[in-house]
C-alpha cells in the first residue's frame, strides 16, 4: 500500500482546522457568559469562531475533492 503525501498533507489539515475550530468554539462559549459580558470580545471570538469555521469547511472540501 502506497501513501499519498498529498492526502495526508490534507487529512492534516482538516485535524488541525479541526482543533482551532472547538479551541475558537469554546473561547466564544465562554466570552458569552452573562456575567460579565463584553459585547466587544464576543463579537470578536465570534468572528474568530466563524473563520475557524470556514477554514475547516474548506481543509474538508479540499480533502473530499482529492479522493475520500
């Protein structure tokens, strides 16, 4: 069996757009707490939640489009 560096290089990439996505999740959890609430620091862990988000979107479109 061969390994395909292309494909781990991806599957890599979705593990780790992975971890910044529930690391950026669970920031965003914490920041929107009712007390106290900075409306400022949720909006930007949102933000960072959200491009976390599109990353891992595009590490598994990446990996879908090279052969699952």
């Amino acid at each position: 069996m061969s390994v395909n560096p292309l494909r781990e290089q991806r599957e890599y990439a979705v593990l780790e757009a992975a971890r910044k996505e529930r690391t950026a999740w669970a920031e965003l959890e914490r920041a929107s707490r009712p007390e106290p609430r900075d409306e400022l620091t949720v909006r930007l862990y949102r933000e960072r939640w959200q491009a976390a988000a599109h990353a891992l979107v595009g590490a598994l479109r990446a990996l879908k489009r090279n052969g699952v």
